[in-house]
C-alpha cells in the first residue's frame, strides 16, 4: 500500500488487530474489515472513523468491537 500512497491513521492497525486478536475466525474477520476499509477510504488513508462505521453495521464485528 505504500507504493500506492494508502496510509493507516495512528493506531487503526493495533485497534483492528487487538479486535479480531482471538475471535473465531478471526482471518476472515480480518479480510473482511481490511476489505471494507479499502472500499470506503476516504482518500488515501484508512481512518478510525470508517472501521467504527464498519464495526457498527457488521454483525460480527460489532459484537467483536463491543468485546474491546
């Protein structure tokens, strides 16, 4: 991503990893927020805002955001 310019904002790495840490399933929990940030990026950097929007509308990850 760094050839293409995309940045994560500070901490959003951590926040993504730590939420899906030990959930089962957690790859395709992963694949899933890692896709949805890409498509509704704002720009060329991945915000907290747009995971807690994801986190808010995706069944599993909401209850794996609730879980933090």
């Amino acid at each position: 991503m760094a050839k293409l310019g995309i940045t994560f904002e500070p901490g959003l790495v951590e926040r993504i990893l730590n939420d899906v840490d030990e959930q089962p399933g957690n790859l395709p929990l992963l694949e899933f927020a890692l896709t949805e940030l890409w498509n509704k990026r704002t720009g060329k950097q991945l915000t907290h805002q747009v995971y807690e929007d994801i986190v808010n509308s995706s069944h599993d990850l909401h209850y794996v955001g609730c879980k933090r």
